[in-house]
C-alpha cells in the first residue's frame, strides 16, 4: 500500500516542479508566450514572473497531494480504492485547469507591463531561413529504427506467451488494489492473454508518430544566426530522439514485463516488485526527460552558454502572436507546416488550420477509447 500512495504523491510534486520550471526552459524571447525584445528579457518583471510561478506550481502539487496519505486510512478496502482512484484523476485536472488558469494570468500581466512601459517590438524586414541540409546533417534516430525495436520486443512476447501458454493458469489476475492483491481476473483464452500484447502493438505507431511529429516539426532559426541555431537544433532533436527511444523500448519493456507477471507470476505474490519497476520507469523515464529539459532548453537554445564558443548577441523573435491563440494553440492557415515548435515549453504542436492535424487528434482520441474498452473485452 506505502508504495502505491508514495508513488503517487511523487507524481503530484514531479508535475508541480516541472510544470513550475517551464518558463525557465522556454525561449527567452517569448515568457509565456509573449514576445519580448532582446534588452527587457532580464528585467525583474520578467522573473518575477517566473518565480512566481514556479512556487505556485509547487505549492499547489504540494496541497493535491495532501489528501492521498489520508485516503490510505480508509478502513473499508473497497472504499480506499474507489475513492483514491476517483481523487486521483479529479486532482490531477484540477492541477491542469489552475495551473493553465495561472498560465493565462502571467501572460495577461506581461501583455499589461509591455503596454505601460511601452515596450516596442521593433519590426524588421521579414526573412526566411531554411537550413537545406538540415535533416541530412541531423543524425537523429530514424523512426523506422523505433517501429522495429519495439516490433522485435512485441514479437518476442508473443512467442514466449504462445510457447508457454500451457503453463498460465486458468484463471489469471488484471487488476491489482492498492494492498497489492489481485481484485478482478479473467478465463483464459487465446484472446484474453494476447490482448495487452494488442495494446502494445498499437503504441508502436502512437510513439513512431509522436517522433517524427518532433523531427519533422518546421525548423525556426534566426535570421541574424541561422549556422548556430540550426546547431543548437539539431543538437536539441538528435539527443531528443534519443530520448524517443529509450523511452519506447522501456514502456514496451514495462508492459511486456507486467503482462508475463499477470500471465506468469502472479501466484508469487510479487507484486511489490512490479510496482517498485513501475516506479523506478516513471521517475527514470521524467528525469532523463527533465535533465535534457534543463540542459538543452527549448530548441537547444541554452546550448548558447556551455557548447558553442562562438560570441552570440540576443535577437528577438519574430512576433507571430496572431497566430497563436493563448500562446499555446497554433492556427496558421498561411502556414503549409503541420507540425511546429512550442510557444511556450519544450517539444512541438500542431498547426490546427491544417486538416491532417484534426486527422491525428481524432487518431489519439480513438486510441484512448480502445485503451478504455480493453479491459471490458477481457472480461
């Protein structure tokens, strides 16, 4: 039980601190999605701002999180479970909705403290600058590469269920409480011990999308220093799909682990050992992501600092805030890009005026529908 509640309360205070270091890690050029000149970047608004933000992400991840450790003095075990669940996801988008809520009243306060100090962002002469070499000089992991390792560790799967399909039992467990002991299973069958290879054969194409969506995303380099920003990019992408990765072959790796366990083990009662797994993936997997995070910046744009020796003077960024709804929603019908650079935090969007965009969001909504129906084939 300790472990399933400690997990979850370090998930809370892992999102509040990660969510609270985003505008530490977004271009400069543009605190919460507002573009600012190069010469007020550093004022004492500005970081206040950032600060401010920080300790309320923190704080408030710190107040959701309270609650759990009662919730494991329930007596009733039945209740515990109902009750942790339902609080658990409820807490979580009460954090998304405040934590966008605080979003929107930084980025209001920045709009006002431009306009009573009136500051200008000078316009300049439009110029694109497209790096031609760039995705042959990039030497990021290839998406093919993605799909097969995670084919190979799926395929492996099934010939070892398939191999020793006398040995499962006839009744195997799916759902574990939060005492670690087994409260719903299923009849074996064919179907029944397959289908968790079956999800994990349709996250292949969710994580082989998910990175060449980021590989592919339109290039933004400066005008002023096109050379060291498509460095800084590349550098960016290439240790990002690495990340993409090693973050596929571990979730497959999760789940073929946690499907021989139901098959298999589940009879040893050594369950804590998989949830110890579980934890160990998740605050591995967010602090690789976090450390590249904080390395690399959005874009690689603090590889500006500590691995090019090149004197680089700040420039500001094109202002394209009519294109971007809240700072965060890209619409840009002009714009023949469908995926694009973040805004405001780390990664890439999608541009919502271009139909193949509306196309992978209907494709991720069914996926989350299947992920939900699984369990009701099972049974």
């Amino acid at each position: 039980m300790w472990l399933f509640y400690s997990i979850m309360i370090g998930i809370f205070l892992i999102l509040g601190f990660v969510n609270g270091l985003t505008p530490y890690y977004s271009r400069r050029g543009t605190p919460f999605g507002i573009t600012v000149p190069s010469s007020h970047q550093q004022d004492s608004f500005i970081q206040m701002r950032k600060k401010r933000f920080f300790i309320q992400n923190v704080l408030l991840s710190i107040l959701l999180s309270i609650p759990i450790v009662f919730l494991s003095n329930f007596e009733d075990q039945t209740a515990q479970d109902m009750w942790s669940g339902v609080y658990v996801i409820g807490a979580m988008l009460v954090f998304l909705v405040l934590t966008f809520i605080l979003y929107l009243k930084n980025r209001k306060a920045i709009q006002l403290w431009k306009k009573e100090e009136q500051i200008i962002v000078e316009t300049k002469k439009e110029r694109i600058v497209v790096d031609t070499n760039y995705h042959r000089d990039l030497n990021a992991v290839s998406t093919r590469t993605i799909v097969i390792v995670q084919l190979v560790i799926v395929l492996i799967s099934v010939a070892v269920i398939g191999f020793f399909y006398d040995r499962i039992p006839n009744q195997f467990p799916i759902h574990w409480n939060s005492q670690n002991i087994p409260d719903r299973s299923v009849e074996k069958s064919p179907l029944s011990v397959m289908m968790m290879t079956a999800m994990q054969l349709l996250m292949i194409p969710v994580l082989a999308f998910s990175h060449y969506a980021f590989i592919k995303s339109k290039q933004k380099l400066l005008t002023n220093y096109p050379q060291i920003t498509s460095y800084q990019s590349k550098k960016f992408r290439r240790a990002w799909s690495i990340n993409f990765l090693v973050t596929s072959i571990a979730t497959q790796l999760l789940l073929t682990s946690t499907n021989f366990f139901s098959l298999f083990f589940a009879e040893d009662m050594a369950f804590g050992w998989m949830g110890l797994l579980i934890g160990l993936f998740i605050f591995g997997i967010v602090g690789y992501s976090s450390f590249l995070t904080w390395k690399y910046g959005q874009g690689g744009e603090k590889l500006v600092f500590s691995e090019i020796d090149e004197p680089v003077e700040e420039v500001t960024e094109v202002d394209e805030e009519k294109y971007w709804k809240l700072g965060v929603f890209y619409y840009n019908p002009d714009d023949p890009s469908i995926f694009v650079e973040k805004r405001f935090g780390i990664g890439s969007t999608i541009n919502l005026a271009r139909w193949q965009s509306w196309a992978c969001i209907t494709g991720l909504v069914l996926f989350c529908i299947f992920l939900g129906v699984i369990p009701l084939l099972m049974e």
